[in-house]
C-alpha cells in the first residue's frame, strides 16, 4: 500500500466567496454517474456488477426526469433548522410522501430486464411489500440499521430513497440551508457522507464531502478526518499500481476511513460509482484495520455483489 502523509496547514482553508453547499443538478446527477458505471466497466473484474449499477443509475435520471416536487417541509419548519444550524430535510424529521414508493416502483420496472436471477429475486420480495414494511425498511436503511435487513433488496430501496432526496433538496431555496453547526453530516439531510471529492475549476482544490444519500456536497478543509474532525495523523492510502484519483482518507485517532477523489487526476470521477469500483481498497483498509465510516447506499456490507 502506497501512503504519503500530509501535515495540516500545508492546504489553506477556502475563502469566504466558496460556496459552503453544491446541490446536485437535477438534470444529470444520475445520467453524469450512469456513463462514469459503464466507462469503469470496461475491462474491470466486477464488470457485470458495474453495468447494472449503470443501468440503474439511468434509471434514477429517468426517474427523477418523470417526477416533480415532493411535498417540502413548511416554512415554519424550515426557519426552525436554519435558527439551529439543523438540516431541514432531516432524515429522521421529514415525513416522506408516498412518491419516493412510485419512484421505486418506477425504478424497478425500468431495470428488471437488465437483472440477475438473485437480483430479479429481491425485486419480487421488494413489491410484495405491504406498504407499512416497505415504509419501515426505508427508516432502518436511512437509520443505518442494516442487521436483518434484506442486503439484496436494500440498494434498490437507497436507489429510490437517493432519488427522492435528490428531488427534495433541487425544489429548496438555496438560502434554506443554515451553515451546520456539525461539519461531518450533511448540511441537507443529515446524512453521512460516501465519500469526498477535490475539486476543479472554480473550486480548484477544495475538497467537498459528498452526501451519500441527496448527493449534496459541502465543504471541508482537506487533510482533516471527515468522521472525528482530527487534524492529525491523516495518511492518503491506495492500491499499488491501482487508480491514482482514487485514495483512502485514513485517520490513526478514529481509525476510520472515507474514499477520496481527485478531479485533477480524472474529472469524470463519480463519488459513488468510483467507490464501487475501487472495492479492493475497501479490502485493503480492512485488512489495515480501519472501519468505513460511511455508506454507499447502493451496495451493503455483507451482501454479495450482483
Ligand atoms: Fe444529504
Ligand atoms: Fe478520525
């Protein structure tokens, strides 16, 4: 394993014009992952895997496409969150409306032909839910209480849940957003980051935390722990030989870890796409003994991949 060690300081923090939190765009946020899936399968050991991921990641964009705005919380609510510094799409404050289960029926309808048996299985399992169960896996899943849940089904239901959520945040104001008190959640939804990205352009350099559940970006000054906020002992680990845009973000106080892409190194990289195909690294860290610190929702620790 490859490590270089970065002391803090050595990368200034953003100046006040940076903006805190980038949305995902609506238009392309599935469609821009769906092409990064299918380019990565090429030629890659889990290609099979990777291109249904790419279909259902074309299947969230045309999801999406169809669907208009959910039911936002109230202004009154939403005042509230940004006097707390509170996300107010919270996952476990807002009462989803039934169209995150259309989304999902959508969904399934759109990838059951590109499915394996295993996975055309979970689909089955998934729409013979009564809608009570299928509204209490989604709370477990975005709870991150994964012992029990069915691992084959789950990253059908984060696929339809990253949709809504998605939908959710593009129909806010940009200005509803309180600047978080916490740094390590999504300022959106309060959801835990997948992975982090550096950033190119007009952002040149600066590393945002990418929400694994509404894609939200926000930042974060580098060579920092984005899950114990320590500054010290940060090391970039990667695979020999292995992608140089994608590293470990490791941390020795919290012994915990976060992918991180590097745009400069390849722009197309896709916070949740990359990090499925860089399972080996995964591996990796496991074996240094260090414990993910945040999810993919499309792929469930102990579940086999499709
Ligand atoms: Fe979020
Ligand atoms: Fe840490």
């Amino acid at each position: 394993m490859a490590t270089t060690i970065i002391e803090p300081g050595e990368i200034l923090p953003p100046g006040p014009e940076t903006p805190f939190l980038r949305r995902a765009g609506r238009a392309s946020v599935f469609g821009d992952r769906a092409r990064r899936f299918m380019a990565l399968a090429e030629g890659h050991a889990m290609a099979d895997f990777l291109r249904f991921m790419g279909h259902l990641a074309e299947a969230q964009q045309r999801t999406l496409d169809a669907q208009g705005a959910p039911l936002l919380p109230g202004a009154e609510q939403i005042a509230l969150c940004k006097a707390h510094g509170m996300p107010p799409l919270g996952t476990q404050t807002l009462r989803r409306d039934p169209s995150w289960r259309e989304g999902l029926q959508r969904l399934l309808e759109q990838v059951e032909s590109q499915a394996n048996d295993a996975t055309r299985a979970a689909m089955q399992r998934l729409a013979a839910l009564p809608e009570a169960e299928l509204e209490a896996f989604a709370d477990r899943l975005l709870g991150g209480e994964y012992a029990g849940l069915d691992l084959a089904a789950a990253p059908l239901v984060g696929a339809a849940l990253q949709v809504y959520w998605v939908r959710l945040a593009a129909a806010m104001e940009q200005a509803d957003f309180p600047r978080p008190e916490v740094h390590t959640l999504c300022p959106a939804c309060g959801s835990l980051p997948g992975a982090s990205v550096v950033r190119i352009g007009a952002e040149q350099g600066l590393r945002y935390l990418h929400c694994a559940l509404c894609a939200s970006e926000w930042n974060m000054v580098r060579v920092k722990c984005s899950h114990c906020e320590s500054t010290r002992g940060i090391a970039y680990l990667g695979v020999e030989g292995g992608d140089e845009a994608v590293k470990a973000e490791a941390c020795d106080a919290c012994k915990s870890y976060l992918k991180i892409l590097y745009m400069e190194k390849n722009p197309a990289v896709d916070a949740v796409a990359d990090d499925l195909a860089s399972l080996a690294l995964d591996i990796l860290m496991d074996e240094a003994g260090f414990l993910r610190s945040g999810p993919n929702l499309l792929l469930f620790p102990g579940a086999a991949a499709a």
